[in-house]
C-alpha cells in the first residue's frame, strides 16, 4: 500500500464532499469558504446538532442549492452509507467532534465514542463506497485535529509534525486515538488521507464555553472571569478564518499521506489575553479604561491543564504557501465587534440544555 507522502499532480477539484460538524464553530467557517471558492463543489454538512451545533451559524447559506444540511450522527454508519450512495462523495472534511477540554473531564465516554467511534465509523464506510466505485486515486478523506494531540510545551519549543504524540486530556486523547485511526486506514487500507492538527481558534460563532467567547460575553454582562490557576498557561491563537484557508489549501493541495501543523506564532499567557480582552470591550462599550479589571476571579486550576502549547507552521507555509492573513489585534477586534454585535445569537445558544451545564459547572466559581 502506498504510505509515503505524495502531492497531487494539480490542484484537486472534488464533485461533491461530505462535511461532519458545519453546523460547529470552524465548520461553519469552511462550509461558507468552500461554497464561496469552489463554484461546482456541493456540500453536503451531517452534524448531530449537540449543544455545540447551531443551524443560526449558516443561515446565510442555507437557500444556496449546492448546500445540504442532515441532522445525524457520525456514528451511524447506515446513514452515512446512505448519504455515500446518494451523493457520491468524492471527499470528507471530518471537523464533527466533542472539543471541549473542560467537558471531556466531565464526561470522557462521550469524547471517546463520537471522536474515535464515530471516526472509525465514517472511515470505513469511506473505504467501502470508494473500493466500490474503484475511486481512491481521486478521493480524499480529511480529518481535522488537533495541536493538543502533541502534549504540553515548556518555557522553550514549538510542536512540529514529528513532535512525539502525548495527550493528557479525555479530549486530546481522543483525538490522538482518532488521528491514529485515520494513519492506520491509510497505511492498511491506501485510503487517501490527510490530516491537520491546528492550535487554538478564535473568531465569531465560538460556543461561549471556551476562553475567548466566555470572557467577552462575562465582560459585556459584568460577571467574574474564571481564570485557572494562576493564568500564566500559554495558548497559540489563530482566527478562525485563517484556519478555514489552511484547510481550502490542503483540501485542494495537500499532498496525500501527510500532516500539516496549522499556527500563527501568536503565542499568548491567559492572564494578558484576559487583560486584552478586557482593554478592547471596556472601549467599545464606552466604559472607563481598566472598569472590568476587578472582574478577574482566580479559580480551582483544571485537572491536568497542559502549559502550553505553541505550534511551528513552516511546513505547511513552504509546501502550500500558506500563511495568516490578519494580526492578533486586528482578529480580536474583528471578534469582539462580532459578540457584541450579535447578543442575540449569544442568549439562543446558552438558552438550551448549555444552560444547565453553566449553571452546574461554572456559575458559581470563584
Ligand atoms: P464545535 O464543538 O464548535 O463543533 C463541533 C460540531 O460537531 C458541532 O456542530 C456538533 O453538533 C457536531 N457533533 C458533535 N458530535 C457529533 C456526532 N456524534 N455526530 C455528528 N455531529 C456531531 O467544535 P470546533 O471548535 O468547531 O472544532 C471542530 C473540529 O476542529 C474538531 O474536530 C476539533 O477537535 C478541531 N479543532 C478545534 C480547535 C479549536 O480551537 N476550536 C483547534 C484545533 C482543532
Ligand atoms: P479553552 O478555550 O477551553 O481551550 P483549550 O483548553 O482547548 O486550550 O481554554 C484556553 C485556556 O484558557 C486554557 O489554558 C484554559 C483557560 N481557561 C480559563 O482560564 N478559564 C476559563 O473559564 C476557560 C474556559 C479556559
């Protein structure tokens, strides 16, 4: 079976592909890039809808007739075979996971059964309908990870693509497992696959469970500012839409076989992202500077919380030729514009079972 990494002999132009997780923060991202860059390409998004999916994140699309919505499980393999006979897919973009680091200690099984399970599911079903149809050379099956997969960094260092996996989380351990999975249908099967494993995302859309979101919608409420430990764990942030390009670029570009680490070098403590944040809100809301600092509420650290995490992209800026397009003040503005513009969307996704959730888990700390 083929397993060293190899380009494609010019840029792929797939007929239809089959996206998991549009309905999700990132996913949502690509879905509107895909159908924004490839004229001919039909869409096909299968999203389970879980507390993290929001049809309100593609109302703009959802009139467009290349797109299709289903609401579904990765992990039913009939469905997906169904949707493999209908729509002939001739690619996956596999974004649809449980990502919260946070959950994934509340509730592990759930991340091992969607991420590793409900891969495992949509790569076989994959690897039968293309053996069928006799089309693996023109196929491709994209699987969306992780940096976390790689550990936790010290003071020095950048993960690379050869960085020796190490997850410590249920999350990251999952997606682990699954990028495993996905390498084994390749190397066993010659399933066309690649895989990317991106650092930490921000931008519109982002369920307000996670750093950036949760701080901007605390901030704006005037609620305390959960910061774990002593906020000096360090994340490597990258717009979401900046993520979106990568993957248009390896979708189309990326050579068969290979992982491509995805980062912009944007490497920030928690405890000065906090402040930043807190900087940029205050001004758009016409509030003294420095009103929300006191805001700031230090709690119980996260089991295991990974250090940090930095990522080197070399690899993929010298073999596509990709790289950020905006800075971190210009995203986050752009971000905190976006939140504030759009409360609305904000009380519709933590109106729901999320609200329980917050109210168990975060409400109250400090
Ligand atoms: P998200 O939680 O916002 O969205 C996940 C989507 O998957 C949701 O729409 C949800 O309804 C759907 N989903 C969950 N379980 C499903 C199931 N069993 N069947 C079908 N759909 C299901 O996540 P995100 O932040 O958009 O992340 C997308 C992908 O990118 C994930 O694979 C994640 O591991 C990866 N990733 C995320 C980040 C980040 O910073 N957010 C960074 C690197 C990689
Ligand atoms: P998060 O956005 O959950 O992403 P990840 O855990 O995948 O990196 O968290 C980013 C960082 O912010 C992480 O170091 C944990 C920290 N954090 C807080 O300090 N307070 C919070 O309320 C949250 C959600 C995260």
């Amino acid at each position: 079976m083929e397993s060293t990494p190899h380009a494609p002999s010019s840029p792929r132009s797939f007929h239809a592909i089959l996206v998991t997780g549009g309905a999700g923060f990132i996913g949502s991202h690509v879905i509107r890039r895909l159908l924004q860059t490839h004229a001919e390409l039909k869409v096909v998004n299968l999203d389970a809808l879980t507390y993290a999916g929001n049809l309100a994140n593609l109302a703009d699309v959802e009139s467009d007739p290349r797109y299709t919505f289903v609401k579904g499980d990765i992990r039913d393999a009939e469905l997906v075979g169904s949707l493999f006979d209908t729509h002939r897919f001739d690619a996956v973009l596999h974004l649809a996971a449980e990502s919260h680091v946070d959950r994934s200690i509340a509730y592990p099984l759930a991340f091992l059964e969607t991420n590793i399970l409900g891969t495992a599911t949509l790569l076989n079903v994959a690897k039968q309908a293309w053996t069928e149809r006799g089309c693996m050379d023109e196929a491709l099956f994209y699987h969306v990870s992780t940096d976390e997969v790689y550990g936790s960094l010290g003071d020095e260092g950048l993960f690379s693509e050869t960085t020796p996996y190490d997850p410590r989380s249920p999350y990251s351990a999952s997606k682990a497992s699954s990028d495993h999975v996905v390498r084994a249908y390749h190397h066993t099967y010659g399933l066309p696959v690649v895989i990317s494993n991106c650092s930490n995302n921000y931008g519109s859309h982002q369920f307000p469970e996670k750093l950036i979101p949760l701080m901007i919608r605390n901030i704006v409420d005037q609620r305390p500012l959960p910061i774990y430990g002593e906020g000096i764990n360090v994340r490597d942030w990258l717009w979401v839409e900046d993520h979106a390009a990568a993957i248009d670029a390896i979708l189309t570009q990326g050579w068969v076989g290979d992982t491509y680490n995805i980062g912009g070098l944007n490497e920030w403590r928690n405890i000065d992202l906090v402040h930043k944040l807190i900087e940029i809100v205050d001004a758009h809301l016409g509030r003294a500077e420095g009103h929300s600092k006191s805001l700031i509420t230090f709690v119980k650290d996260r089991a295991g919380h990974d250090m940090r995490y930095a990522i080197d992209a070399s690899h993929l800026e010298s073999r596509l030729g990709w790289t950020p397009s905006v800075t971190f003040e210009e995203g986050l503005t752009h971000t905190v514009e976006w939140y504030l513009n759009n409360q609305a969307w904000m009380e519709e996704v933590t109106s729901g079972d999320y609200q329980q959730y917050y109210e168990a888990h975060y409400a109250n700390r400090g």
